[in-house]
C-alpha cells in the first residue's frame, strides 16, 4: 500500500529474469541462488526455469531475501537471494579441494533463472 492511498499496491505480473552470482547448500534451508533480477518481478511461489549445462531445470521459488529480509516479491534491479525447490547439490559444480571436493560456489555465475 502506497503512503497515502488505502488501495493496496499492484502486484507485479508477467516474466521475470534473474542472473546467477553465486549458489549455496544451506542446511535445513535448501538451496539458494544470489544475484540479480535483472527483467520483471520475481515472486515467492513462482515456477521458473533455471538453464543449467547439463540441460533446463523446473524449479519453485520458495523464499526471497533482499539485504538480509525476507520479501515476498524482489522488482528488477534488485540483489537477492532466491530459495529454490527442485534443485540439489548434485547440481552444483564441485572443484577438488581440501579432503576431496568442494561446491564451487561461482560455477553458475551468469546462468539464468527464468519465469516458465
């Protein structure tokens, strides 16, 4: 809702793209993606695509954080870290490091989630 409206604010709709910076494993969170929603508005719940090497992968936004909040929506421009259902770490790129190997937390950097 605007300052000085009663009318609640118009919920964003239509497609939306977000650029991938980093991905992390976070325990008993599941995996989030940071970046940058780079077209559209993003929102928790949203089906979306993310286009990995290996081919397209159907994901479900289930959480959005913008400078360490949670959101309900993040517009273009916006930095932010998306929660994502339909992802593991098996999808996440390994690099051989300290007892064996290590999720390569920049792998996916310029990979693109998209609406669906």
């Amino acid at each position: 809702m605007s300052l000085f409206s009663r009318r609640p604010a118009e919920t964003p709709s239509g497609p939306f793209r977000f650029r991938i910076s980093e991905i992390y494993q976070i325990p008993t969170r599941g995996i989030v993606v940071t970046g940058t929603v780079t077209d559209g508005t993003v929102q928790v719940g949203a089906n979306a695509v993310v286009q990995l090497p290996g081919g397209a992968r159907q994901v479900v936004v289930t959480r959005i954080e913008t400078a360490r909040r949670k959101r309900q929506s993040a517009e273009a421009g916006a930095e932010a870290g998306l929660y994502l259902s339909g992802l593991s770490t098996d999808d996440i790129p390994t690099v051989p490091g300290g007892d064996g190997q290590q999720q390569a937390n920049n792998a996916l950097s310029g990979v693109e989630v998209t609406s669906a």
